[in-house]
C-alpha cells in the first residue's frame, strides 16, 4: 500500500489533491467539519433510539444515509437527488429510497437575498429593478426565485443562489472526489466510485454556474432561430446580462401551465396534441443536430405559455451524445416493437457502448427488454388525467432498461441515460396530452419523416473542344 503512495500515480495524485485543496476557503472547510461532527451526532442518535426499539437492521442504511444527506444541507441534498435520478449506478434500493431526498428547503430571508444580489451586480437593487417581490416564488435546495420588474419595465425573475452555497458545494465535492480517488488508488475501490463521484462533481458544479446556465439558456435560443418551422412556436427566456452574474441570474418572466395541467393547455391552445408534437420535435432536433440537449424535461421545465407557445426553462442540466449515437437511437426505437431484430443488433452497435451482437442474442436481448418494460407498474389512468408524472416510476424503468443492458455487456454513460428518462418523460406527456398519437408513424413527428428527398440535378455535357 505504501508503495502505490510513492509511486508516480501516488505523486500525480498527490499534486491534484494539493491543488484543489489549495482552492478551499479555510472557513468553510472548518464549518463543514463541525456540520459533520453535528450530523454524526443527530442521525447516530436517531439510529440508537430505533435499535433500541428493534427498528434496526441492515435494510436501514439507505435511510440512514439519506438522514445524513439531508441534515449536511445543500450539497447532500443534491448528491441524494443524483442518487435518485440515476438507478443505472446505484443499486435499486437507494434509489428508491433517496426518492425522498427534499428539494423544498425554506427560503433565504428578504434581510439575506438583497445583499447577494447587490453583491454580485456590484450596484443597489434599485439600480437595476423597479420592484422586486419579497416573498419568493419558489425555493429550492441550492437557489430561490423573485419575481421582479426591470427600471426598463420587463417583468423578469431572479434566481438566487442561496448564501454559502457555492463554497461548501465545492469543499463537500472535492473532499469526496479526494476520497474515491485515494481509495483507488490504494485499491480499496474500483476505478467505477471515481468515475461515478467525478460525474456527480461535475454535474452538480455545473449546475451552481448561473453564468453557464446563461449561456446555456442563448444558446438554444439561438438554435431554435436556426429552425424556422419551431422558432414561431417554441421559446425560452431572454436572458439580462447587465443583471445576471455566477449566483445571480435575470430571466424574462414567462407566464403559463405545466404541460401536464390539461385543463388549462386547452384554455391556451386548440391542440393539446399539436403542442406535444411542437415540444418533441424541438426536443428531438436538439439532440440530434444541437451541442446538447434539455435533460431535465420534468412538468416544471416545460410549459404551454398563455400566447399558445411552448417554453423550455432552467438549463442547469444538460446532456451531450454524438450523433451516430442519436440516430443508433432511433433506429433501435424504430425496430424494437416491430421485432426487427437484425434492426435491433445493428442499432446497439450503432450507440457504441457493446460489442456487436450477433442476430439471436439481440433477440433474447429484445425480449428481455420487453418482459421488463411490460412488468412495470403502468400508472392509474386517474393519476394520468390529473396530469402526475411519477418520477419513481420513472427511475424504475430507467434501472429496469440499465439491468437488463448490463446483463448483456452493455454499458450506459450518464447522458444516454437522461436521454432515455427525457424519452420517458415525454412518453408520460403524451399518454397525458395526445393518448391516441402513435409516436412511431405520425409524420408531423420529424423523427418519422426520413431524410428530405434528393432533388435529381440536370447537368449539361458539352462535347470535347
């Protein structure tokens, strides 16, 4: 073991742990250390009152440790929900259990919100804003949302990183990251842990960057401009950079439903379907011919707005595959029900994330799959006319499709797997706002329509000189 220390990995890695920990704010790394100490204390006497009562048992830690996750605060509370909402690296019964990981933590104070805001804009609130509302609209684990008038007269929002966030995030994530990279170094671990916590890193860090998610937020707008037949029915906020900064960002304020409330789409459109249709073929488009797409299309992030237009919001999470990969995608969506499974094998092999599989294991693949998928619970049809959109049930199928891969060799990354909880997502959407649409013929669905036919051109051959 000691050897492995002074070797020129054990040196390499010693030099990266020395630089990101010389990027640590002292204060904070000492405050997270006595929200340790605090955190130990708590759940340790929560987990001696229920083994006293003969509550405990080996089937407790996930309990136990979403406890701990939520009384470490921010950073926690966002490593539980990437613990939820990827069931293809984290064993089922996590999963399940950090479902109930709380995203609503109660807001920052007006006494506290007023001065990251002038802090980070360099300039009073009243430089910038004609009115801004007290009383946030909505509060999350790591920001909050004002509504608020510019001197211009814009009605905007301000999404608010809430105080301390930012550091302690970054000295919880490197202090984990420096743990899973020792423990594989000393080969208590397999290189898996630290592939997994660096994409957690990652993720999470990514999502703290309100000048990323800004940029992000552009430039869809910018690709949406790029497609004429969507830039009239699609949209998302205009971002204002003279009032946005890395914990502060300024939105146009858009108003509408969830595409889930059907009731209130049909007040602002005559096509629930057609709005679908809209939003799937953006969102397609995106991930076939854009640098990324939406991952986080859940019923807060896609709204049918009051002008009958279809709004994307909140681009904190994104996800990125090479285009082969998409397009490997589609056919294998194309040949899956139709039990093609030649189709099936090259499809799989298209993604690039297995070897090529012969025509009979891609049909014992096939119908393992179909087993799977066929055995998860379908949700109540009351549930669904009330526009719910499960997102348990929506992890179980992502995990259902990851185990039944495995078993075959194949491996997802991250992104491939939101793509496949964004399809369902979208699969919910649809029984919700077009039950009767078939997904895989309807030809206003631009997946369907092919490639554009080639155009023969007529070319005049002059005789030799």
């Amino acid at each position: 073991m000691l050897k492995r220390l002074v070797s020129p990995e054990g040196r390499k890695l010693q030099k990266e742990l020395a630089e990101l920990a010389l990027q640590q704010d002292p204060q904070v790394v000492f405050q997270r250390s006595l929200d340790f100490a605090r955190t130990l204390r708590v759940v340790g006497t929560e987990a001696a009152q229920k083994a006293s009562s003969g509550g405990l048992s080996t089937e407790s830690a996930p309990e136990l440790l979403r406890r701990m996750c939520e009384e470490l605060g921010a950073t926690y509370v966002k490593v539980g929900q990437f613990i939820a909402s990827s069931p293809t690296l984290f064993p089922p019964e996590y999963v399940q259990e950090f479902q109930k990981t709380l995203d609503k933590t109660p807001p920052m104070p007006w006494s506290v919100v007023k001065p990251i805001i002038e802090a980070e804009l360099g300039k009073p609130i009243s430089a910038v804003y004609a009115s801004v509302e007290q009383t946030p609209l909505a509060a999350a684990s790591i920001a909050q949302v004002h509504g608020a008038k510019l001197l211009t007269g814009e009605d905007v929002v301000i999404k608010v990183q809430k105080k301390g966030v930012q550091g302690s995030l970054r000295a919880d994530l490197d202090l984990l990251y420096a743990n899973a990279r020792i423990f594989e170094l000393l080969g208590l671990s397999t290189s898996d842990l630290s592939e997994i916590v660096s994409t957690l890193r990652s993720a999470i860090l990514e999502e703290i960057d309100f000048t990323l998610e800004a940029t992000r937020t552009e430039q869809f707008a910018t690709f949406l401009k790029r497609s004429p037949e969507l830039a009239p029915l699609v949209t998302v906020p205009k971002v204002y950079r003279q009032a946005s900064a890395s914990r502060v960002l300024t939105l146009e304020r858009l108003y509408g439903v969830s595409m889930t409330d059907l009731e209130t789409v049909r007040k602002y459109t005559e096509s629930p379907e057609l709005a679908l249709i809209v939003a799937l073929n953006t969102w397609v488009s995106s991930v076939l011919t854009n640098e990324w797409f939406h991952a986080d299309v859940h019923a807060g992030n896609l709204l049918m707005l009051k002008d009958g237009r279809v709004a994307f919001i909140d681009f904190g999470i994104v996800g990125s595959i090479p285009r082969s990969t998409a397009d490997a995608m589609l056919d294998f969506v194309r040949a899956f029900p139709l039990g093609d499974m030649d189709g099936v094998a090259r499809s799989l092999s298209g993604m690039g994330f297995t070897k090529e599989l012969d025509a009979r294991t891609s049909a014992a693949f096939a119908m393992d799959l179909q087993a799977v998928l066929d055995s998860i619970e379908a949700m109540p049809p009351a549930e669904l006319a009330n526009g719910v959109v499960d997102e348990t049930q929506l992890n179980k199928a992502v995990a259902a499709v990851g185990s039944v891969a495995t078993n075959y060799g194949i491996k997802f990354p991250r992104e491939f797997v939101l793509l496949i909880k964004q399809v369902l997502y979208f699969d919910r959407y649809t029984r919700i706002l077009a039950p009767g649409l078939n997904v895989l013929e309807d030809e206003r669905l631009s997946m369907n329509r092919g490639p554009p036919p080639q155009i023969p051109v007529e070319v005049e051959v002059l005789p030799p000189e």
